[in-house]
C-alpha cells in the first residue's frame, strides 16, 4: 500500500499546472489594451472644470430664464447710415 500511496503522489507532482505562453500572451493583450484606455482617461479628466462644492451658494443659477437681450427685440435704427445701393 505504501508503494501505491508514493506513486500517487509523484503522478501529482510531476502534473503541475502553470499559465504559460498562452497566459503570458492573454495577460500582455490586456495590458496593451489598458493603455490607451488609460491615456484617454487621464486626458478626460484633465479637461473637466473643477468645481468646489462649498462654493455652490457662489455659482449663478443656470436654469433661471434670464432677460432677454436688448440688441436682439431691437429695430433697426433709421438713423444709421446705409449702405449704398449697387
């Protein structure tokens, strides 16, 4: 029985499992992929407008209608010069 028990265990220790080429290549295929991802990432970030939280009372209210512009409800003046006619 003890013979039986010892070939045993040399069939399982000669049966070790490691990742190898094919695990080396998955795991750089997910980092090359990462890169990217990460450098368009940081670039996002860098573009945002930080804006202080305690400082919310300070920043007007964007979505109160405001007046309208004068410039846009006003006529043209009659006397302003014309353009010649061609």
């Amino acid at each position: 029985m003890t013979a039986s028990v010892l070939l045993a265990t040399a069939e399982q220790s000669s049966l070790e499992v490691s990742p190898g080429v094919l695990g080396f290549l998955v795991t750089l295929a997910v980092v090359l992929a990462c890169i990217p991802l990460f450098r368009s990432m940081t670039s996002k970030i860098r573009g945002v407008q930080h804006r202080d939280p305690g400082a919310a009372d300070q920043v007007p209210d964007q979505s109160a209608p405001r007046p309208p512009d004068d410039a846009a409800h006003r006529r043209p003046d009659e006397s302003a010069p014309r353009p010649p006619d061609a």
